[in-house]
C-alpha cells in the first residue's frame, strides 16, 4: 500500500525586540547567567506582567505578511505547569483567541508552486534555561531568556513530504527575517521547529495517529528526522502494527527519534484567562498601518528581480534568499548597472568566499560598494578579467578598493599597441624554436606566446590586442 | 506638647495626629515611639503583627520630622502604618503568613508602599492574616492568631485581621489591608473600625501578593471615615505596572467629608435580607443603622440582586481557580521554603509545597487545580465567569435606581476561636454579604454601626458603583458623625 505523509509544523520565533515582553529587561543573547533579570521574570511574588507593544507590532507583521486575519480582540492565557525553568509555574502565552489565524505562505518544491495554511500565530512568553552539571547532580536554572518574547506560527497540515517541510520552514524564516523581527538562528534557539507527523493510505482523507517532533534544531536535522519518522511508520502500518501518538525527540547522533516516554507529555497545561493582563484590543488603523509600512517580502522581491533586472528566476531567487544580500547586489547595480555580470560575480565569487570563511553577507570583507567599484574598472578595460581575480582576492584580505590596489601596484591593463609590440616582439627573438615549430603548423603554441607576453607585462596586457598583434607577426 | 495635656498618642486617628504634627505640637517620633510601646504592651494579648520593624520605624519618623521641619508636610507625613504582610516591602520581611515565605525579603516596594513613602508615612510592621489571604479569621495564618481587641476568645475577623486589630486597639495610626472577598470589610466589622474596599482598579495591584488577581484589591482600615479619605487619596490612581489598574483621575476624597443626606436613595437588596441565619442583633443593628439614615434625609428604595444565590459558588471556584495558579511559583526553586534534600524534582516540589502551605491554601490549590482540569473547565470555571458577568449586570441594574446599596457585613458578629475551623464550608457561607462587591468589582465601606447584646462590634455595609467611592465616604461620614460609634473602644 503506498502512504502518504500528513504534516504539520510548529514554529517558535524569537522576537528581536530590545526588551522582553512583559518587563524592560534586556533580551540580548549569552549575558552571564541571571544578569537580564527583574523581579518580573523572575516571578517574585506580587509582580505584575504589562504587555510590550512591539511585540505586538512584531507580531502583527507577521500576520499581515502571511496574509492572517488579525483578531479585534485577543487575549493571553496561563499554560500552567511545573519547571524550574518557569519561575511562575506557568507560562503567559495565548490560547483561545490568538493574535491571528487563517493565513497562508506559498512555497515551491521541484517547480511546483503549493500553498500552505497558517491555523494560528500567538504571542507568548519564553522560559529560561536549566543547564546541568556534568560533575555534580545539579542543575543550574539561568533565567536571562525567561519573558523574551516569541510567536507560535502553527500551519495546516498541509505538508506531504520533508522537502516541502524544509521548503516552508525556510521561506517562514526568510520572511521573519526580512520583515525584521527574528533572525531566524535555529543553531541559538531563535527559530525552532516542532513537526507533527503521520500517515495514511493515499487517496484516504482521514488522518492516521500522529506522532510529535521535538528537539529538530537544523534545517538539516528537521528533513533528517521527519524522512526516518516516515520510515518509522511506514514500518509499524506495513506490518499491520499502530502508530503510537507520542512526542519523539529527534537523536542527531544517532539519527533516529526516541519516544519520550516520560510524564512530561501528560501534561494538563490548565489554560484560563490571564486575569493580570486586560483583552487586547487591535484596531483597523493599526493593522493597516503595519500593512503600509510592510516591507518588500521576499516573493516580490524575486518578481521584481526578475522584470526590473532581467535576471534568469534561478538568479533572482538567489540573490533575494535573504534580505541583506539582496541589498547588497541592488547597492551594486546602483554603482554598476549590469545586473548579470553583478550577479555572477556574488554568486560565483563572493559568496564562494563567504562560505569558506564561514561569513553573512553583512560580514563581508568585500563592500558593495568596492565590488561595484571593481566591475567597473573591468568594463572600463583598466583591468583585465584574469587579473580582476587576484584584485578581488586582495580586496578580500585588506579591504581596500580595487582603484587603491590598481594604482599601488601599478595594475592598470596596458592596450597601448606599440607598447605591446615592442614586448612581442622581444618575446619573438628570444624564442626561435618556438616559432620555427608554430609556422610549422604547431598552432596551439600560440598560447605559449601569449603566456610570455603576460609575463612579460605582468599580465597588464589587453590579451585582445596581445593575440592580434602575435598573429600578425608570425603570419597565422 | 505640654505635659498636662499629654494624651494617648497612639489613640489618635490620622487627621488629628496630622494637625499636631503639623503645629509642632508632637513630632513624628513621639508619636511612632508611643505606638511602638504601645505595641510592645499589649500586643502579645493581641497578636496582631508578624514583625514590628522599629529602628527602620524610628529613621523614618525621624525623616518625617525633617520633612515637617521644612515645611513639607503632607496629611500622611509622620504618620505611623500598619501594613498587611502581603504587601511587598523593600528590604524588609513580606512572609503573607506563611511558612513557605517566612524567611522571603522582596528586593522591590508595592506601589502603595513607595507612595506611602514619598507622601512621608511612617512604617510600623507587617500584620497577621490568613495565610495567603485565605480565611475570615486569621486562624489560618502559618505564624498564630490574632484575638479580637473587643473580646480575645474570639477572632478579629479575617483574612485582614490583623489590620483591624491593629487600629481597634490603637497599636498603629491607619493600616492597609486587602481584599478579596471581604478580607477587609468582615474584620472592620469585627472589629469597630472603618474598612474600605475599593473599586477593582481604584489602586495598584503592583506588590500585592496575589491571591485571586481579578477580585484583589488593597483598601485601608481605619479608626474614622476621614482617615479613610485621606489613606484613600494616597493610595489610588493609574499605575503603569499594573494593567489592570484604571486609568482614571483620583478626586480629592476629602470634598466627599460634607454633611447632608437629602434626596440620597439607598436601596436594599432583597435577597440580602432573606438570608436565612441572620444573626438577631445583627438584624436590630442594621435596621437601626436604616433608621438613622432616614433620619438624615435618605430614601429607601428596594432593589434586586437576583444572582446573590450563586455568589459563594461562584466565588469558590473563580478565587482557588486563580489561587492555584497564582501559587504555583512557591516551588522552593528561586526563594522561600525549600524542603532539605529531595530526591529528584518531583519531590522537592510535593515536600516544599505540603510543608510549606496550610490546610486551607492547600485546600483551595486543590479545588482551583480540579475546576481548571480538561473536561472540566466549562463546567466550574467557564460557566462561573458567566455568572460573574451577571452579577456585574445585578449591580448595574440596581444602581439605576440608588446610590447605595446598604446591607449586613456579616451574618453575625465576630465567633469564638477554634469555633469554625472544621467547618470550612459554614465559613465560606459567612462571606455571603462582601463577596458580590469582589465578584462584580463595584467598591464597598464597612463602618461602625452599633453592638450586640454581649458587646461586640456589628458593621455596616454600604456599596457602591464602579469608581464612586466619593459617594460611599459622603454617606458613612454622615452616619459617623450621627452615630459616633466609631469613639467606642475596646477596654484592653
């Protein structure tokens, strides 16, 4: 029988915002335990949780982005249970009546365009970390992430395979970051994913058992564990067996998920109300102009990419994969107005560079503004291709311009005819045998003429003018 | 002062020890050191504080006398407090009564206690309660009891009893205490002294130790109706931590201390008068009290709280409900109480909690943690919430016909201790006439109005709508001023 998989993705963002979300304490990454707190997060008693209104704005974009219905009135929930993480023994999150429901992102797999339903995004509270002693049977509870603000983005289960998972979670990703308001660090915890997962004969419409995905913190690990998840049930249905609905942690090591068997999955989180915090109230004005001051979402920017710079949709969708290095080729173009070359510049070269130093495109040793600079000087004819490598590369290492370099090193390309005659021609008489050999019919040692001419001029020569001037000497 | 005039300092209500203060009669160190001795004479009869802080007392009254010295004296400058031990003070002990907070120092001030502060008052300790606020008796405070100034086999009233014992038997100035179902109201009652519960919202939650968050709320005690204006002006208004604090402009509650009651329509709610186990004396009192009221100009109109019959159930389910999960941060983990060497998790919080909370606050986690379990939440606490939404309706209805509404504190005056403690549900039951002003969230005043057969205090209740406790002070300080009950006081 052939099955199919039903998925459904649970995504916690951080939200960037300066402070946490129901006091003003700092929400800055790795401070030294228990500095970026207050009586608020700690859950001293008789401390009081007032909302941080960028974070509803945050969360806002998010809804507008993904094309939700923002809710008039919501309202934040206590999900209650006991962690030393937690420090009120519950955590302030929303539950009844989110922020937003029924939106949807486009994503496309293998050409294909689909579109995936977002059930809810809610805003809610993150709980602080326990780290345990490896000597001791201790546990230290550090508090710094407690009350840092987070979005529960929940999508339809209409996922059906680990590439569309890893499709959706990325472009989730690539929208938060573009609309500012999560820099989506899996590796940090700034962006985690949660997967549910079951099967069912294709062409049924009812849904099998599902199981939970914990601890995916890779984009890798996430199509890794959902592909043996799959395998895993496909397995026990085959054999006639049930699936189990448990919460499974994915194991990286080992590559495979364990059930976690453990009380923490029976939990009655006993929801109400939070009678601390009054409904919010959102009204039109505001939503409409969070839509307004909406940026430019990664789908229209390839769009734009393609029509406005006549970029192939394979170069478009790369260059606008993120917000920063999209900003960074259109800052290029502006300098230097040949999209393509630009293009494959950052993506043969550039890019290649990052990579292998293990840098964003915000880190770049390279400005746009230098790259630009560098193009233009090769179209210019100032420099020649070969030698615009090795500019690059000392770019790279020194961060200088390439003008700078040119001028230091004395790299401007020589088209000077009589200058280049004159070197061709020493390279003639010094080599007799070759010449001898190439009106012989040995044609391929024109390239070792045109070596030597290069060398000779450190490679400042035009080639263009070098090749015309040989074949006119030797009689090609 | 001139030593033949000395009086008893600490007898003194705020307004009068404010106009010595303010002539340079006494000084605000006279007037807390006689408090303070006061304190160290009677209150081991008494049992009303957990912890007297005196050196702490004694800077600030010096302070205060500074403050006086350069003329800026303000009507609370000086004047030594009383507070309830669950309201957070900087530095110094907040246990809530109890043992699960005995050792806990909060490293911030309530909102009240700073205001209090900047306007000079002068902080004497922290008062007994029930632990957590939770009881009418003071029985169940996890330190010990508090007699009743009035009569000492019985109690003082509760959860803010010892508040009101505090002021009835002259061991502080005014006191602040809270109040979540009548915690303030029942033992004002109980006691003979002036108790206010403000509208919900009226004064910063911030610093208040939560018991049921939507029904708390910090109101005064006092031994007259003009103190209560004048702690009232103190304590209210906005505060940017605590959203659920009203937005709203504070009057001068001192314009509402006018005499004449012409035209003033009181209703009596009906269903208040049909409770069955109305205490005979209680009775007389009130219609007495009704009588006086007619005699100063008022109207007397009927009206109908129809949901008054759920008010118990409703109440006992919403308040554990948020109980629970209010205390749920108690697990030993960050402050207070932790039991010695657990085995793992699980066990260190089952021991710190059964050791560190009471019967009556392990009581109501239990009922809050079952009413809010799948399955079972529409039920008690969904459907409680509706209820609540009637009674607000009730309240609503009522007050388009009256001003006030006047009626009992308690179905009778104050038990013997030892009396009800096993009986829990006959003890909620005698909430019946305070806890609809929580539930529906409108302010209410207990006042002296008269004594039983055997001596013992009985209280008025006067309601009002939502934000006009101006009306709630204008009639009690007419009925004071006719009645002078509130000149009465325990012989100790």
């Amino acid at each position: 029988m052939e099955f199919e998989p039903v998925i459904g993705l649970e995504v916690h963002a951080q939200l960037k915002t300066q402070s946490k979300i129901f006091c003003s304490c700092s929400t800055a990454f790795g401070a030294p335990p228990n500095t970026h707190v207050c009586p608020v997060c700690l859950g001293m008693p008789g401390v009081l949780p007032v909302l941080n209104k960028k974070v509803v704005e945050y969360a806002l974009r998010m809804a507008v982005a993904t094309g939700c219905q923002v809710a008039e009135i919501s309202r934040f929930a206590r999900k209650n249970y006991f962690y030393p993480d937690l420090p009120k023994g519950y955590q302030i999150s929303q539950y009844e009546l989110p922020i937003a429901a029924f939106g949807e992102v486009e994503i496309e797999v293998n050409g294909t365009a689909i579109k995936i339903g977002i059930t809810r995004i809610h805003m809610e509270e993150d709980a602080g970390k326990l780290n345990h002693d490896p000597h001791r049977p201790m546990s230290h509870v550090d508090l710094n992430r407690t009350g840092v603000p987070l979005i529960e983005i929940v999508s339809e289960p209409d996922i059906r395979s680990p590439e569309e998972a890893g499709a959706y979670l990325k472009k989730l990703r690539s929208i938060l970051r573009y609309l500012e308001i999560c820099d989506g660090n899996m590796e940090e915890g700034s962006f985690r994913c949660d997967a549910n997962i079951s099967l069912r004969p294709k062409g049924d419409e009812k849904f099998g058992t599902r199981t939970e995905l914990k601890n995916l913190n890779s984009f890798k690990h996430v199509e890794k564990a959902i592909h043996y998840e799959i395998r895993r049930q496909q397995a026990i249905l085959e054999e006639g067996g049930q699936v189990i609905q448990e919460t499974r942690l994915w194991n990286p090591d080992s590559q495979k998920t364990y059930s976690m068997r453990d009380k923490e999955e029976a939990h009655d989180y006993r929801y109400f109300p939070d009678p601390d915090l009054l409904p919010l109230v959102i009204d039109k004005a505001w939503i409409d102009q969070v839509r307004n001051d909406l940026p430019e979402l990664p789908d229209e920017k390839t769009d734009r990419f393609i029509h406005q710079y006549s970029l192939p949709e394979q170069d478009a969708e790369r260059l606008t994969s993120s917000k920063e290095l999209a900003d960074y080729f259109e800052a290029c173009v502006t300098i230097f107005s040949e999209p393509k070359a630009v293009c494959n510049w950052i993506t043969g070269i550039l890019l290649g560079l990052l990579n292998a130093q293990g840098k964003t495109i915000e880190e770049s040793p390279v400005t746009a503004e230098n790259l630009a600079g560098l193009l233009k000087l090769v179209s210019e004819d100032v420099l020649s291709a070969k030698i615009a490598k090795a500019v690059f590369d000392e770019m790279a290492e020194t961060g200088k311009s390439a003008r700078q370099i040119v001028d230091e090193k004395g790299l401007v390309q020589v088209t000077d005819s009589s200058a280049i005659e004159a070197v061709v021609q020493k390279v003639i008489d010094a080599s007799p045998d070759e010449v001898v050999a190439y009106k012989g019919g040995k044609r391929k040692l024109i390239g070792f003429f045109v070596g030597q001419v290069m060398k000779e001029t450190s490679g400042k020569a035009n080639p263009g003018i070098v090749n015309k001037i040989l074949q006119d000497k030797l009689g090609g | 002062m001139k030593r033949e005039t000395k009086m008893k300092l600490y007898a003194l209500t705020i307004h009068e020890a404010h106009d010595l203060l303010k002539s340079r009669q006494i000084s605000s160190t006279e007037l807390t050191r006689a408090v303070l001795d006061h304190i160290e004479k009677i209150d081991d009869k008494i049992g009303a504080y957990l912890s007297v802080f005196e050196e702490n007392a004694m800077i600030q009254a010096r302070e205060a006398d500074h403050m006086i010295a350069r003329n800026e004296i303000q009507p609370l400058t000086g004047i030594p407090l009383s507070i309830k031990d669950l309201i957070c003070t900087k530095g110094l002990p907040t246990t809530c009564a109890s043992k699960i907070l005995e050792n806990f120092i909060p490293p911030y001030d309530a909102t009240v206690m700073s205001k209090l502060k900047n306007a000079g008052a002068v902080t004497l300790g922290k008062v007994n309660m029930d632990e957590f606020a939770m009881g009418s008796s003071t029985e169940n405070s996890g330190m010990h009891i508090t007699r009743n100034p009035w009569d000492i086999t019985r109690i003082p009233g509760g959860s803010s009893g010892g508040s009101a014992a505090s002021v009835a038997a002259d061991m502080c100035i005014g006191s602040l205490g809270s109040d979540t179902g009548g915690s303030i109201r029942q033992p004002a009652s109980h006691c003979s002294v002036v108790g206010m519960k403000p509208t919900y919202g009226r004064v910063s939650r911030y610093g208040l130790v939560a018991f049921a968050s939507s029904l708390d709320q910090i109101g005064p005690l006092t031994k007259d109706v003009t103190d209560c204006a004048l702690l009232m002006n103190v304590i209210s208004g906005y505060d940017p931590h605590d959203s659920t604090s009203v937005p709203k402009d504070v009057p001068d509650f001192r314009r509402s201390l006018e005499k004449g009651l012409k035209g003033l329509k009181i209703g009596l709610p009906k269903e208040y008068y049909m409770t069955e186990g109305l205490d005979p004396d209680v009775s007389a009192t009130i219609d007495n009290a009704a009588n006086t009221m007619k005699d100063l100009g008022a109207e007397f109109v009927e009206v109908s709280l129809p949901h008054t019959k759920y008010a118990v159930a409703v109440y006992y389910v919403i308040a554990p409900c948020e109980a629970s999960s209010n205390l749920a941060r108690y697990d030993g983990v960050r402050y207070g109480f932790r039991d010695k060497d657990p085995k793992d998790l699980m066990q260190m919080y089952r021991s710190t909690k059964s050791k560190g909370f009471g019967p009556e606050v392990q009581r109501r986690i239990i009922i809050g943690t079952y009413a809010l379990s799948a399955g079972y939440y529409d039920a008690y606490y969904g459907k409680a919430s509706q209820v609540r939404t009637l009674m607000i309706e009730d309240f609503k209805n009522a007050f388009q016909k009256c001003d006030v509404l006047l009626s009992p504190v308690t179905p009778s005056p104050a038990f013997k201790i030892g009396e009800k403690t096993d009986d829990p549900l006959n003890m909620y039951l005698s909430d019946i006439f305070t806890l609809s002003a929580n539930l529906a969230g409108v302010p209410g005043i207990s006042i002296p109005c008269g004594f039983s057969k055997n001596n013992l205090p009985i209280g008025l209740q006067l309601m009002g709508s939502h934000f006009n406790e101006e009306m709630l002070i204008k009639v009690a300080y007419n009925f004071e001023q006719a009645t002078m009950f509130h000149k009465k006081k325990p012989s100790l």
